[in-house]
C-alpha cells in the first residue's frame, strides 16, 4: 500500500493532478489526498486549484458537481459504481411535481442530488449551509430535495414552511435516538454532535448539529474533550487527524458507496486517465448557475 501510495503521488505530480476526499474515504485515500472535506469545501477546492485532472474519491454526484464547476477540467471518479442512492431517490418529474403543487415556491437542491436535478433548481445547498440559504431567499416557503430529514431541520431553523419528498441517507437514517441515548450513558461527558440528515427524533438529542466540516472546526475550538458523533464512521478518521488530543465515539453505520473508492482503484483511474466524469452542456450551464448562487451567498 506504501508503494501504491508513492506511485500515485508521482502521478500527480507527472500529470498535475490534484485528489480531492470527501471526509468518509477510507484512511489510505484520505493519505494520497490533496484536500480533505465536505462538498461544500471540496467544490470550492475544485474551483481553485491549479490543475489539468481532478481525481474526485468521492460518490457520483460529488464529482458531477466538479465538473460542472470546472467544465475544463478532466475530472476522474475511481469508482464509476460509487453512485449515492439518495440522489437517485429524486429526479426531475418529482421536482416539476412539486413545482406544480406549490407554484412560485423557489426550490433548493441539496447538493447529493443529480446533474438534472440541480439544473431544475433555483439553488442549491449543502448540509453546512442548508438553512442559511433558505434564509436567502423570498417568502416563507421552500421546496427542499430530495433529503426529508434535512428539510424538517431546516424548517426548525428557519421557521419556513418546507415542502419534500420522502429521501433519505441509508446511513444517518438509521441513526435512532436509542443509540444516541445508550452512548451519552456510557460517555456522560461527552458532547453530542449530529449531522443533519439524521431523523428530527435524534437531533432533538444533539449538543450541537454539524455537517461533517462543522464537527470538526467545533472539536477543535471547544474545550470539551470527548464527543459521540453522529454521522458516517468514516469521520471519525478525519476527526482523530484533526484533533488528536480529543476522543471521539460513534454512533453511525457506513456508506458502501463511499468505500467503494480505494486506493487500487485511484491509482488506476489517474494512471490510465478513465471514468472520466462528462455532463451535458445545457444541464451543466442551469446547474452552474444554481450552485453559484450558493457560492456566492456572503452569508456562508
């Protein structure tokens, strides 16, 4: 694995290559990686860095938003069957279907949706700032796809009427409050951090709910020394690099799709430049235009 990873790193260097990990890459991958985190960082990333190939560890829709960003650039997915079944859950007739019910309500699509679906949107947004832009925009409804779980969380927070559909993460889904309730009993002093996506019935147990980024920038400000986490195992890992003097315990499951990157596998797909990551112009155009509002918010 050593000499795999070397090789990869001479890779980049040999086709000015940049990696870019989602938090909940396997330990290998995160090692060959460029910049680590959530979608939000990693599309900015993306955006700035100075290369000719993106190789995205990462699901589907991560790396589909990178090309959309960067349309010039040769992105690269190691694994092609590394597709999150939440963004599948919702396509573009579900999101013409809620237009129709609730002509004039803006819609806001999570960034773990497809290409076509973003490109149906008037925004988009990620766990990290889901509420802040729906705070932006006019009136007091929205339509939030395709997360359910993350919809009622934005709509605690902001006091806006939310319409959704009924997607979800098989992950954070099945992260229920008896768990969350056994792990403070054995770790009384450890604060509670919870993604969004987790069901209403669970975050109403949380110290603080986080996107992946979040848990990490508040473990590493806050004086507490121990934390259970709610969210895909995975973070533990990037939490532990990042904090090391801190404990972490979870209480979430895996997501298949995200460790169906490996490092066989990066080293393959930069090596031999395939799954290349291609999205339709007039698609990419109307989903650029969405994620940039977000983007450009000055609030997030």
């Amino acid at each position: 694995m050593a000499d795999l990873a070397e090789k990869i790193r001479s890779l980049k260097k040999e086709k000015g290559a940049v990696i870019l990990a989602h938090n909940y890459q396997r330990p290998d991958v995160l090692d060959v990686a460029d910049f680590i985190g959530d979608s939000l960082e990693l599309a900015r990333r993306g955006l700035e860095a100075q290369a000719e190939i993106i190789v995205f560890c990462g699901v589907s829709f991560m790396a589909e938003t990178s090309k959309i960003l960067t349309p010039d650039k040769k992105v690269l997915l190691p694994s092609l069957a590394a597709v999150c079944p939440m963004a599948e859950m919702v396509g573009v007739k579900e999101v013409r279907r809620l237009r129709e019910e609730h002509p004039g309500v803006p819609v806001i699509a999570y960034v773990n949706t497809r290409s076509d679906v973003k490109a149906e949107a008037d925004i988009c947004c990620t766990s990290a700032n889901a509420a802040a832009v729906a705070n932006s925009l006019p009136g007091d409804e929205v339509i939030l796809v395709p997360d359910a779980n993350l919809a009622q969380y934005v709509a605690a927070e902001t006091g806006k009427k939310v319409y959704f559909p009924r997607g979800f993460c098989y992950v954070h889904s099945k992260i229920l409050p008896e768990a969350v309730s056994v792990a403070k009993e054995v770790h009384p002093d450890a604060e509670i951090l919870l993604h969004p996506e987790c069901p209403p019935e669970t975050l109403a147990l949380a110290d603080h709910i986080f996107s992946t980024s979040g848990m990490l920038r508040h473990a590493q400000e806050s004086d507490c020394k121990e934390f259970i986490i709610g969210t895909e195992e995975g973070m533990l890992e990037v939490l532990s690099r990042g904090v090391p003097d801190k404990v972490f315990h979870p209480v979430g499951g895996v997501c298949v799709q995200q460790k169906k990157v490996n490092l066989q596998r990066v080293f393959d797909c930069l090596n031999e430049e395939k799954n290349e990551v291609f999205v339709e112009k007039d698609v990419a155009d109307k989903a650029r235009d969405a994620i940039n509002k977000m983007l450009c918010l000055k609030s997030l």
